[in-house]
C-alpha cells in the first residue's frame, strides 16, 4: 500500500497563549492511499480546510507531523507533488486560458511550445477545447472551475487539494462537475483530498469520508463508502447511495453531540 498522505498526531493551535488562543485542530490522524478519493466534511470551523492546508505546507502543525508522497510538505510543495483548486476558481483575469493553464508550467521551467502542447491537452481533458484563447470573464462558473481544475492538474500531481471547488455553483452545475472531476481523477489516476459541506457530494465522490467535529477539530468517523467507481445518475438513484448519506448525517450529528455541540434533531 503506498501512502499518499500520512497525518499523525497533528495539532495546530493559532495565537498559541493568547487571549485570542485557537485550538483549531487536535490529535488528527489520517491516511491516504495513492488513488484515494477521500472528502472530508464537517461543521463549520471543525478545521477540514486547516487540515488541507496543512498538507499543502500553507501552515505548520503545532505537534505532530505529516508526509506527503513520504516528503515533507514543503519539500512535496516544492517538488510540485500536489495541485489546490479552491471555491473560487482564482483565474487571473488578464490572461486567457490557455495562458492561465500554462501558469505553474511557466514557473516550473517549461519552454514555451511545450506548456502550449500540455495546455491543450488538458483543455482536451476538461471538455473545453474550443475555450483555448478566451479570457476567463468569457467562462461560466462551472467552465472557470474546470479551467482551474485543468491548472492544478497541467504539472502532472499526484496529489489535488480541493477545498469545496464547486461550493458557489448552482446545483445542476455542481452535479455535472461532480461527474467531470471523477471521470478526470480516473484518466489521471490523481489521488484527491477534498473539503465539502454537502453530505450527497461527499458520497457521491468519495472511497471514504471523513468526519470531523469542532472543538477543537478532530475525526470522529471515518466511512467507506463502497459503491462501484463508474458512478452516473443512476448511482444517485441507488438504495445504497441514500444509506450511505444516512450513515455520515448520522456520524456528524454524533460528532456535535460529543463535541458538546447542540443536536439539532
């Protein structure tokens, strides 16, 4: 088993010894294969997006340590081992989509023909091919969001950190995206790590989902999910897919009930 991501006993505490002291995270431990597709969900402030960004070397844990790719994080960062996608696509309006793909190509040292070629394949790889020289207010939100997703991806990762990428779409969008990034993750073999409020879209995508609980953050619950990788319409249609919702609603309403939360039943 090769692990992608290895957490450890990790806290992380901000303004540590202050009025103000945070504890945000507390004695997470988590693993993820190569290939995974692992969601991680939540109520607000349980530190699913700290988590994220701890792996991707944008914090330092307090206590505890992690391995990506069986790096550290920042070596992982700067060895290009991972791709972020957030909410907000994060396009830089005055260059076109070919040019935004091209971005960490151009920072990786790429010549120029050959990030046009990989830009273009993965425009192929997002359904967007005919978008090459359009500039990012010409897009939909579900095309900006495929862009961004072709961006992370252009470097060839092994890993992507999504941090709720499909949070601001309408629900039809949402669900066609949700297609798109498994169809993409199974061409790429990507192992992905992803941050979300919506227990169907956690379900629908996921291998195993991961719950978290506030104060401070920790998992409660980790669920497989066990439905089969070729998911479409029909998957959300299936008695074992609303079971499965039930499963992790009822974990997070547990997680609030034992983190001395309310229980909203």
């Amino acid at each position: 088993m090769t692990l992608a991501v290895n957490v450890t006993a990790v806290d992380k505490v901000f303004n540590a010894g202050r009025p103000n002291q945070v504890d945000a995270l507390t004695d997470v431990g988590l693993q993820v294969t190569a290939g995974e597709f692992i969601s991680l969900i939540g109520p607000s402030g349980c530190g699913k997006s700290t988590l994220l960004r701890l792996i991707a070397d944008l914090l330092q844990p307090t206590a505890g340590t992690i391995e990506v790719n069986g790096k550290s994080p920042r070596q992982a960062r700067l060895d290009q081992d991972y791709g972020m996608a957030f909410q907000q696509a994060g396009l830089f309006e005055w260059r076109s989509v070919t040019k935004n793909i091209e971005l960490p190509l151009e920072l990786k040292g790429w010549d120029k023909a050959k990030r046009h070629d990989r830009a273009l394949e993965m425009l192929e790889l997002v359904k967007l091919p005919d978008r090459a020289n359009a500039m990012p207010w010409q897009l939909s939100g579900g095309q900006q969001q495929r862009i961004a997703i072709a961006r992370a991806l252009a470097a060839h990762p092994s890993l992507l950190l999504m941090d709720e990428p499909f949070g601001a779409l309408d629900e039809m969008t949402r669900e066609h995206m949700q297609a798109e990034l498994l169809r993409i993750c199974a061409a790429t073999q990507t192992t992905v790590v992803f941050v979300t409020h919506s227990i169907p879209e956690a379900v629908y995508l996921s291998d195993r989902v991961v719950v978290m609980s506030a104060g401070p953050g920790r998992i409660t619950s980790i669920i497989p999910v066990g439905l089969d990788r070729s998911r479409d319409e029909g998957t959300r249609e299936a008695k074992r897919f609303y079971d499965k919702i039930t499963e992790v609603r009822e974990a997070l309403r547990g997680s609030e009930v034992g983190a001395g939360g309310r229980d909203d039943r």
